[in-house]
C-alpha cells in the first residue's frame, strides 16, 4: 500500500496541477468570431472594436500570459508582463516550455522584484505598464493578468516617494507583524496604480482583469492590491495601521507629505462600470481537488477552510487538537470526556482564530459521524503568519509543521492523547507556489514521532523553533527526507494543509 506521505504528496500535485495557468485560462477564455471579434471569459461577452492590449504582474503571471497569448493569436496587439527575476530561466531549467512565450512573442517581459520586494526593475515595468494604459481609447481593451506577488511588481510610488521609503516603511511593518492585509492597505495609499489606479488610468478603455487569488476570501481590492478594483480603504484606515504599529511619528518626510494631502474623507468613488474582475482561480478551487483525490484515494475528506490564517503557533494548536479528535474517535472514545474537554477547546481556539466562514460545529459533526476505522483526510488552506524572533532560515509552512509535530510529542509525552498510538498520522504544509520563505523547499511533513527521532539524531526541535530555522532543521533531519520539495510551480494561491489519518 502506498505511504501516507505519497498520498499527501499525489493530494498536493493534484491541488497545485488544477490552478496552474494554462489549464485554468483555457478553461475560462476563449476568443470568437473575425468580423468583430469577442472575448469570451467565463461566459461574459466582451466585444474587441480595436486593439487588444494585454498587461499582466505577479508570480504565476508568465504561464498566464503564454497560454492567453495562444487563446488570442493575432488579435492580441502588444503586451507588457512584469514577474519575477529569474523565473524564466528557472521554468526553462525546469523543463516547462509551456509556462514560456514563444519566440517572437508580442508580450514583453520585465523581471524584478528580487526576494519578493519591490526595486529599480519592477518600478521601471510598472512606469511601461502605465504608461500602456494612459494611451488606450475607447475602443480598446486591456486584458489584466493578476497574481499574487503583484504587489511587489507593480510600484509606482506616489511622487514624492521613493521606492526605497515605501519599502522600509514596508519592511518595518511587517517585522512588527503586520498582516498582509494591513501591508496592502499602506502599500495602496501611497501608491499610483494601486487600489484602483490602473484601472482609472485606462479608462475609458474595456478593462478585463483575470485574476488568481493568493489572499483569503478572494477580496479583489487585496489581490495584488487591487489595481483594477475600487479600494474599500481610505487614507484613514492607512492612518490607523500605522498608529497600531507604532510607526506614525517616524515616517519619512515624503510620506508624511502624501498623506496629508491626500483627502481625509474617501472621495466619490470612481467609475469602474468599465471594469470587468473575473477570478479564475482560488485556494478553495485546489482544495475541491485535493478532496476529489483523497477520496479517490479511499479517505473520508473534508474541507476544514480555505481560509485559515494567524498567528502559526495558534494554528498548530488548532491542528494538533483536531488529530487528538480524530484519534480518540479511531479509539472508540469519540464521546468520553477527554473528546468533550478537546471540542470545547476548538471551538475556543477557533473563535480567538476568527477563521472566516468556519463551520467547526457542522465539521466536528461530521467527524463524529464517519464510523470507526475510516481513514480520514482532513483539508485546509490560507496563509499564517510568523513572528520573527529568531535569525534562522525558514518559512511559515515548515514552521508550522515543525510546531505541529512538538505539539503531538508535547501530547504523547503528557499522555493526554495515549491513543495516537492506535494510528498512522501525517500533517503537511506547502506553499502552492512550491516556495516557502527564502527556501527551495515548498513546506514540510511531520508525524508524532519526529521529535523524539530528532532528539536520537541530536538535534533538539524547541531550540530551531525559538531561532525561527525550521528549514535548517528539516535539511539536516533524516536527510532532508520531511521537507516538501516540488520547485517552482508557476501558480500562488497561498497554502495548503492536509492531515492524513489512518488506522494502524
């Protein structure tokens, strides 16, 4: 029989193979007629009078633009992509042509962006890119391609502002541990393209934005931080996060300039009717698979959400109870009184999470009712965040997987979940992206037994934690064996999470 971990690995690539980007946009485009032509996007109509003009930013963004640009042949005018350094040799390394133009392609690409933070290079696309969309008329349309990591490869401060202060001001946040949603709301109101920007600068251009969502619940005005969407934020709501964290008396002088003439109350909002934002793929779509493939498998799946975030410990503690759940269940104590005191603890711990749109009732429910012996597949998704303490190397899903794995130790070793031994347990993180943090892995595996086995190895799991090295740990542990490692995947709809529970 196969192992859990080439399970969980098949669960993966399925999740990841369903939002990659030529399958997904030959799914959603289609271009019809010659006399005056159409394009056609999940259905909706949209007439090309004129020209056909393409711009596109963020990670997956290449394999967008190659199979769009297949879909619209010689209808498509001219193009301007920006998306990250390096990706093109690295798809080419990696042997996908299909995620690369062809020769003589009419899109033009810009890489920049180096580690995921804005600089000269992605600032000079963005100036292309707007530059594109200030000369567009009526008659023309603009496809938008959008991808997480868009953000970063779309600056365009707002005069005064230089780039290097928005990104310190950036950095300073996010070290203070700012969530990216908060980062976006800052990054939008000091800049010109974001949160409705773009958009605004082609009007009256047809605007067509197909978007891939790396943010939980999809908001287009986080996405990327929404350039083709009207921003739902004002400059208020940048004035208050800075405050929160502490930042608003050590702005640099540009800043401070842009945000007191920027008007207090949020002007009429703009006209976007000549806006069209399709999202074509999203983290609950990879889920949907990863839950058709587990049950191929023969596992009883659920979707616990697509929407998990916070802080990475607390959602280790989350994820260790639900398999303490499962476990007692698999022991025939489903209902005594350690499964009641767990319950009650989800339901607490979910709470404080404020996991969006989270039915633990209804899923606990469900749990119960799965009959003994069932294998279970347990699915989620979203993104956590780390506080850094440390000065190690990792990022959030190893750190998470590590935290998961001292949480099943820490329960075995008090004997409060004695019948984990009744079952076979894997838990796994990977970023969709297949990279997590400043790694080349995507995430990492656990089982109840890595620590004590790190322990005999020498090596001891709370001192890589505290230091924030997850990655370090997972090298030098049985060889690397537990990192999760697929190279990059050419798609980003944040993460996922699976745990893989069967009877022994």
């Amino acid at each position: 029989t196969m192992s859990l971990r080439e399970h969980a690995l098949s669960l993966f690539r399925g999740a990841v193979g369903t939002v990659r980007p030529a399958p997904m946009l030959k799914r959603a485009l289609k271009l019809q007629g010659d006399g005056c032509p159409q394009l056609l996007v999940k259905g909706q109509a949209f007439p090309v009078k004129r020209d056909l003009y393409l711009v596109g930013f963020g990670k997956a963004v290449l394999g967008m633009a190659a199979a769009a640009e297949e879909i619209l042949g010689d209808h498509l005018t001219r193009g301007i992509i920006n998306v990250p350094l390096g990706i093109q040799e690295s798809l080419q390394r990696a042997g996908m042509q299909e995620m690369l133009l062809k020769p003589h392609s009419k899109i033009q690409v810009i890489e920049g962006a180096k580690n995921n933070l804005p600089d000269a290079e992605a600032q000079k696309g963005a100036a292309a890119i707007q530059e594109l969309a200030e000369g567009l008329t009526a008659d023309d349309l603009l496809l938008v391609l959008i991808s997480g990591g868009g953000s970063a490869l779309l600056p365009a401060p707002i005069p005064p502002i230089l780039l290097e202060e928005k990104e310190k001001l950036t950095k300073l946040l996010a070290s203070r541990g700012a969530a990216i949603q908060e980062l976006n709301v800052v990054r939008k109101t000091l800049s010109v393209l974001k949160g409705g920007g773009l958009a605004q600068l082609a009007h009256p251009a047809q605007v067509v934005s197909l978007i891939l969502s790396d943010v939980i619940g999809d908001p287009l005005d986080i996405i990327a931080s929404g350039p083709t969407a009207a921003s739902s934020h004002s400059v208020q709501d940048c004035l208050q996060i800075l405050t929160k964290y502490n930042l608003l008396h050590n702005l640099p002088q540009s800043v401070e300039t842009v945000l007191s003439s920027s008007p207090t109350k949020p002007s009429a909002p703009e006209n976007f009717s000549h806006v069209s934002n399709i999202i074509l793929g999203s983290n609950t779509l990879a889920l949907e698979e990863a839950k058709r493939q587990a049950e191929g498998l023969g596992y009883a799946a659920l979707v616990l959400s697509a929407a998990v975030g916070g802080e990475v410990g607390r959602v280790a503690t989350l994820y260790c109870q639900l398999i303490q759940l499962v476990c007692l269940g698999f022991a025939g104590l489903g209902d005594g009184p350690l499964s009641d005191e767990l319950r009650g603890n989800l339901l607490q711990l979910a709470a404080e999470l404020q996991i969006p749109r989270l039915e633990l009732d209804g899923f606990l429910q469900a749990l119960r009712g799965l009959g003994p012996n069932r294998a279970v597949c347990i699915l989620a998704g979203g993104e956590t965040t780390v506080q850094l303490q440390g000065t190690g190397k990792g990022g959030r899903n190893q750190e998470l997987a590590l935290r998961v794995g001292l949480g099943l130790h820490r329960a075995q070793a008090t004997g409060a979940s004695s019948p984990q031994g009744t079952c076979e347990i894997l838990f796994f993180s990977g970023g969709t992206d297949g990279q997590d943090g400043p790694t080349e892995a995507a995430g990492a595996f656990c089982s109840p037994g890595l620590v004590a086995e790190a322990l005999q190895e020498g090596l001891d799991v709370e001192a890589f934690l505290r230091n924030n090295d997850s990655y370090t740990f997972f090298s030098q542990f049985q060889g690397g064996h537990h990192l999760l490692v697929t190279g990059l995947t050419g798609t980003n709809v944040m993460d996922i999470q699976a745990i893989l529970i069967r009877a022994i």
